[in-house]
C-alpha cells in the first residue's frame, strides 16, 4: 500500500468517503470457485483484486460526486451520510 503523499497523489481525497457499496457476502478465497460457480452474474475469478484470505462481495456501488468529509472509521462500517442542511 501507498503511504500517504498529498503531492504524490493529488486526485485522491483523504479523510473523506467517496461512494458506498451493499456488502453481499465475503468468501475465503479457498472456496471462492465454489462459490463463483454458484452465482455466475459476478464474473470475478481472475479478476486482479481477487486475493484472499477472504473475498469481500459487494453491489450496488454509489460514487460521490465530491468525496463527504469523515474521520475515524477504517474497514467496514455501516455509514450515514451526515445532515448537509
């Protein structure tokens, strides 16, 4: 992983959210061509960030438009978008 450099790379926002998924399932990799032939739709198997120990299966991916401000929460976590008025 990177460290962070704000002038190594400017595009990203920091300490902020950019978008939301809806976590469908997370998988050990070992099981994962079990799984996979299960559900064809998620055509995933040599997809580049399918690395284990687990697979973390998500949809419905929302992207910001402008990342939200937020601090103090890494991993997974269920977020509510804070009052903007």
């Amino acid at each position: 992983m990177f460290a962070h450099d704000d002038r190594k790379w400017p595009e990203l926002a920091y300490g902020a959210v950019a978008g939301t998924v809806e976590v469908v399932d997370c998988v050990a990799l070992e099981d994962f061509p079990k799984w996979a032939a299960k559900h064809p739709a998620y055509d995933l198997m040599d997809h580049k960030h399918v690395e284990g120990p687990y697979c973390i299966i998500v949809k419905n991916p929302i992207r910001f438009a402008q990342p939200v401000p937020y601090k103090g929460a890494l991993g997974l976590w269920e977020w509510e978008a804070p009052c903007t008025e």
